[in-house]
C-alpha cells in the first residue's frame, strides 16, 4: 500500500512533515476539495437539486495505519499538536475542536460496520476556513477516502459523502444537508455536478468558462456570524414546517407552478410571513436549478448570470441569510458589469460567486475592494474559481 510521492511530486512535502511530526513513514497522501455551489441553495435538505462545482484548493491528508485502537491526528494549521484519541472512546457531543470532524468520520465508519484499527493522520489545508467553502467536508472526505483506500473498504463515492454528512449531523452535531461532501467527493475537473437529492443521481455539466471568455470569480468577504449553526438550525426547521403544513413529505414536492396555490393555503391555515418566505426561496431556487442546466445545455452560458442574481434576492429577502457585505459584493459587481452575482453556501457571512466576461474581471474586482473599504469593511478576498478535480489520492 505505502507509496511514496515521488520527491517534488504533490504530497512529498506532507511526507516528509508527517514523518516529523510522527516519527515513522506513512503509508499514502490523499486529497479532498472545497467547492463553491453555482446554484441550488439549502435546497439539499428540502430533497432539492444542488449544482457544486470543487475548488483546487484541497485538504491534504497523509496517513499510516495503526494497531493500537489509538487515531493520532495533527494538523499544520491549528495549534495544539497532536490531538490522540482511542477509537472505542469516539462518541457523538464529544468536543475535541476541528479533530471532531476527522473522529466523526472514523465513529461512521466504525458504526457502519467497518473494521478500523487506528491510523496516524497529518492534514494540511488550503480550503480557507470559515469562509462557506466547504473546508469541513474537505478534511471529512480526505479521512474517509484515505481509510477507504487503506483498508480496501470499496466505499463508492456517494456512500462515502453519506457517511460523512452522518458524521457532522450525528457526531459533530451540524444539521447539515449532503451537499458538501458529495461535492468534495464526487466532482470533476471541468465540470458542475447536478445532483438530486432525493435520489442521489448525479450529472456531470461541462463548465468551462475560461473557454467561452468568462470567469467565476469567489469573493470571501472574511465575515463570520457568529450565530450561523443556530440560524441555520432555524432555517432547516422552518422548511420542515412549512413541509408538513403543505401536507408533503419535503418543500421538493411543491412544483413551480404550484408556488402561488401553496402560499394561499399557508396563509389561510394561519402561518406567518417568515414561512412563506422559506417556502418560496426553495420552491423558486429548485426551478433557478433547472433554469441553469437548460441555459448550459443550451450553450448559453453568459444567461445564467440573471439567474444567480434572481438567487441571491431570493436568499436576502425570502430565505434571509444574506448579510451587507454579501449585499454589497452582489450589488457593486452588479453595477460594475458583471453578468450576475450572488452568495453561495449557507450564508450569514462567507463568500459570494461572481460571473464575469473575462476582460471585466479586473475592473469589477477593484470595484468591490474599494466599495469594502469605503463602507469600512475587512479587505474581501477574491480568487477565480476553475472547476477542479474531487477527492484523490495524490
Ligand atoms: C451548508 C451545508 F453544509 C449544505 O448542506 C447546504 O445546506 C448549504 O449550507 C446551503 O446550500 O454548506
């Protein structure tokens, strides 16, 4: 099993650093995604369609294998050494800060019946942090895919994403949907991924921007809100009441053209306007969803703009998890020539995706920086986004 990245190659460096931090070789390195999602937002868990695409930024994951019942996991990018826990002590509400994620996946796996030994584990990460791009599903799947490989489990893909979404829902203890970790699980290079998340089935969608003269570009305006889990708790609970009021199993079974009939029985069985507002994001974001396919499909690519626009009023005022620094970074690229702009991920903070013919990048870039620094707002970060490879061993 144990090979070596060849010197120079990816995950050499990582070799050599986990041998350091642990004092013997490792037996592989392996990778996972961040993503950033084109469309389809907090419809993951209302059965909804989601539209993922995976960042070249990565968790790197190098690994050995123990025999000890002991997982020993050490990141280079938090404090605090080495993190050793023992494997028949893992139990969901355990609070062990950013190595809950790693352990969590390791209790799913174990209580999916798969027999695990201890490993040593090094992560280094270039997903950043906190800024609604997925680094949590990164260092989830980079865990799973690492062990799977070491101990020849034949997880597939989607298998793999479900074991980790169980490990945040149920071990890490974040009512999250399974968007994330079937992006950084099973995306590709080039390409969006449809998914329905009722079924699970999935689609590759060839998007290649810098082909057609256009970019994505991520703003992460640096903010964190403080009480995210709490308000997206509220906000999954509220989809699910609106759900049951309409009598259906998830907002995913109200049509399109059925919107405007199901906001009448809401407000003739008495449920506020907060509800409604819940109701009509997801019922309008899963037809943006389809609106895009078709564009793509359609090789009209620059036409998706007004869609991710139409997605981030939809967000601010109906769904209400944008903040003024999403406002701003959608309203100043907006005015500065952009197709289209909108937040992505689940919101309160994070970043924002903007499309852009590629010569106007630049200008709208600048834009939203200055715009930031007028308003007295953190510098944002801004990055293109190229649609990359999902999870791998390097
Ligand atoms: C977060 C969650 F983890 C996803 O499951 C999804 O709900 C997203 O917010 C909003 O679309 O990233």
């Amino acid at each position: 099993m144990g090979v070596r990245p060849a010197r120079g190659e990816p995950g050499d460096r990582q070799v050599t650093v986990f041998e350091k931090v642990f004092g013997g070789a490792p037996e592989g390195v392996w990778a996972a995604p961040g993503r950033v999602n084109l469309i389809g937002e907090h419809t993951d868990y209302n059965d909804g369609f989601v539209m993922p695409f995976a960042l070249p930024h990565t968790t790197v994951a190098t690994v050995a294998r123990r025999d000890d019942g002991l997982l020993r996991l050490h990141s280079a990018d938090m404090p605090g050494g080495i993190v050793e826990l023992r494997l028949d002590e893992l139990t969901p509400g355990r609070d062990d800060g950013w190595a809950s994620y790693p352990a969590g996946v390791v209790w799913a796996l174990r209580e999916a019946g798969y027999l695990l030994t201890g490993a040593d584990i090094h992560y280094e990460s270039t997903v950043p942090t906190g800024a609604g791009l997925s680094s949590s599903a990164a260092l989830e799947v980079v865990t799973a895919l690492a062990l799977d490989d070491l101990h020849e489990l034949g997880l597939e893909r989607p298998a793999m994403a479900l074991l980790c979404q169980r490990a945040e829902n149920v071990y890490v203890g974040a009512p999250t949907g399974i968007m994330d970790q079937t992006a950084s699980a099973c995306c590709t290079a080039g390409h969006a991924l449809f998914v329905d998340t009722r079924d699970g089935s999935q689609r590759q969608v060839p998007f290649d921007l810098a082909a057609e003269g256009m970019r994505l570009l991520v703003v992460d305006t640096r903010v964190k809100h403080a009480h995210s889990d709490g308000s997206y708790a509220e906000r999954r609970a509220g989809c699910e009441a609106g759900a049951a009021a309409l009598g259906v199993p998830a907002l995913r079974d109200i049509p399109y053209d059925g919107l405007a009939a199901a906001l009448d029985r809401l407000r003739a069985g008495g449920q506020d306007e907060t509800i409604l507002g819940l109701v009509r994001h997801i019922v309008t974001e899963n037809h943006r969803v389809e609106q895009v396919i078709e564009l793509l499909d359609a090789g009209r690519t620059r036409d998706i703009g007004a869609v991710l626009t139409a997605g981030h009023v939809s967000l601010r005022d109906d769904f209400r998890i944008s903040c003024a620094e999403l406002d701003l970074v959608v309203d100043t690229a907006n005015s500065s020539g952009a197709l289209g702009a909108r937040m992505t991920g689940g919101g309160f903070g994070g970043s924002a995706i903007v499309l852009a013919d590629t010569d106007a990048a630049e200008k709208i870039t600048e834009a939203v920086v200055s715009a930031f620094a007028a308003a007295g707002h953190r510098e944002p970060r801004v990055f293109t986004a190229v649609p990359s490879a999902g999870a791998r061993r390097l």
